[in-house]
C-alpha cells in the first residue's frame, strides 16, 4: 500500500506540463550556494523596484561557478523583523545560459528569518507547504532545495551561517507552463476568480492554518489568467501554523482568535456542490499529502513530525465529519470583501 502511494506522490509532483522546464526544476536534490556580502547594505540599497547588483557562487560537478545577479529585499514584515531578508533575483540570459539557471529570469530565494537553533527547521516546514500545494492545485510554483553558506561581512568579524534555503520560480514561468499570463491589478473582484480553484486555494489556506493572505488584494498572491480562468496562485506560507514560527504574527482579532495555529477559513462563499466536489478531491488525496509529510522523518524529530502531522489531521478530521464542515467552513466562508 505504500508503495502505492509512493507512486501516486511521485506522478502528483513529476507529471505536471512542462513544457517550460529548465535545469533548475529537473531535480530535487538541493543546490549548494556560497553567498558573501552585507545584509545591512542590501536593506539599506535595496526596496520593491531598486535592485543591487552581486553575485554568489554554486557548486557544479565539484566546482565552484560564480553567478552575476541582480537583487533586491522582498517582504515587508519580514524586512522589519527578520535578521535575514528574503531576496527576489534577476539573471541576465548569458550570465546563466551555461549554468543550472539557465531559463530563469528571475527567482525569489526564500532564506531563514532569524538565527536561531531552528531556523532550518521552519524553512523545510515551509518548502513542504510548496510541495502539499502542488500535491493539491494543477497551478503552483516550483520549488529547489539550497544548502547556503553565508559570510555576513557587514559585522567588525565577518559572520558565517550554514542556511537552508530555497529557490521559488518565477509567476511568469507558472504562467509559460499554464500558457496563460499573470494579472497586474491592486484588486480583484472574488467572483472573478474559477469557482473551483478559489476552493482548492481556500481548502489548502486552511488546511495549513495560514490567514495571512488576500487573493483579492493580493496580499502573497497572484493571480493567473489561464484558459479563460482567473486562477489565484499563493506564495509564502511562513505564518502558518503548520509551520508554527515563532515570529508569526497573531492573527487580527476580526478573525475571531489570536492564536496563529488556529484554523480561520478565509475563503469565499462558493456553490455548495463546488465546496463539496473539492472536498472529496482532497479526501482523496489525503494518504499523498500524509506520505509527503512522512517522506520528511529523517529531517525532524519525532516531536516536530508529530506535530505536523497532527496538525494536518486535524484539518481530514473536519472534512471527514458533516457537523464540522458545515461548523468550520460552511457557515465561516465569507460573503463580503
């Protein structure tokens, strides 16, 4: 039976259209990266549309290749509370056409917060958001895992920190491989969106105990026109409560709990026979979503995987049992903006 699902995970997350694959993506075995420079300096420099030119270095086939980029910060709450910024990158095409990033015009690379003992931890508890997402939704982003060794310099004694990081693709290359393109708009009206892939994205929201998103102000969300659908594609999931950060912000008191591990749905009103279809879409897909969290034992302690997989049955439990959905989700989804 396991094998089963090993399987049914492996055709979930390597069957997809790809017919804009590049190098980065053909594996999933993390990249090594050696970054040197001041962090002080790129949040100073650095902002939304001010990018700063540098560099960094991966390791191929035993050898060290240096790689010219463009950065800039990214994150607003995470710039003002996060010793590390996450960073959003630009390539030039030759700079990179002989390297695993050739393709790629543009990545983010999300990094740790803080330097604390388990800021590794949180950054793989979020990269398994990326994949149960892409377990779940036909639209997602694509993922690499990065072990980043970085040398702060900014400090009297340069500092170095042994990282896990990773590379998220860029929404313009969700939209190549969706064959659609990406929306540029401050808001979105909810009934614009595909009825069915607004519940995927909603279910997903909740299943993970995220609220800090918006897909209608786009708030760590896109949205994808993509055959004759507005499609929402979410991003950034460090203040969920799957992942559980010790920085996550409570959730605002209009939601009805402080606590950032509890479960508010965020989602929108839809048909009842479109709530229910993906209900059982993701009943079905449970044993693969439990398999991607098992697949990563050898990474946490049997405490910290508990409780990931814990918190997710928490979120079967409801869809399993008629008096919970209706109580959770049914008569929480909202009818105003």
């Amino acid at each position: 039976m396991k094998t089963r699902y090993t399987l049914l995970v492996l055709i979930l997350l390597s069957t997809r259209s790809h017919a804009q694959d590049v190098p980065l993506f053909q594996s999933q075995e993390p990249v090594n990266l050696r970054i040197t420079g001041s962090i002080k300096s790129i949040k100073k420099k650095s902002n939304d549309s001010t990018f700063v030119s540098g560099k960094f270095l991966y390791e191929q086939d035993a050898q060290w290749i240096t790689v010219p980029v463009q950065a800039r910060v990214r994150g607003n709450f995470r710039l003002k509370n996060c010793y590390f910024p996450p960073l959003k990158l630009k390539f030039s095409k030759k700079d990179v056409a002989s390297t695993v990033f050739n393709g790629n015009k543009a990545l983010k690379l999300v990094v740790p917060c803080q330097t604390r003992s388990d800021k590794n931890d949180l950054i793989r508890k979020e990269y398994l958001c990326y994949q149960i997402y892409r377990a779940v939704s036909p639209y997602y982003f694509r993922t690499r895992l990065a072990n980043v060794e970085m040398t702060e310099v900014s400090q009297k004694k340069p500092r170095s920190f042994e990282l896990l990081a990773f590379f998220v693709e860029d929404n313009s290359m969700v939209a190549k491989r969706s064959q659609g393109k990406v929306i540029k708009s401050k808001s979105v009206n909810p009934a614009a969106f595909d009825e069915k892939q607004s519940v995927r994205n909603d279910y997903f929201q909740y299943m993970i105990g995220n609220a800090d998103w918006s897909t209608v102000y786009q708030h760590n969300s896109n949205t994808l026109f993509a055959n004759g659908k507005y499609i929402p594609l979410s991003y950034d999931f460090d203040m969920s409560g799957f992942v559980n950060a010790g920085y996550a912000r409570e959730n605002p008191p209009q939601l009805g709990t402080g606590d950032p591990r509890d479960r508010v749905y965020r989602g929108f009103c839809k048909s009842r026979a479109a709530m229910e279809e993906i209900r059982q879409e993701f009943l079905q897909k449970e044993p693969a979503v439990a398999l991607l969290i098992e697949s990563e034992s050898s990474n946490f302690s049997k405490y910290e995987l508990n409780d990931m997989q814990g918190y997710i049955n928490g979120f079967f439990e409801i869809l399993k049992n008629d008096d919970k959905f209706k109580a959770s989700i049914l008569e929480h989804c909202r009818t105003q903006q």
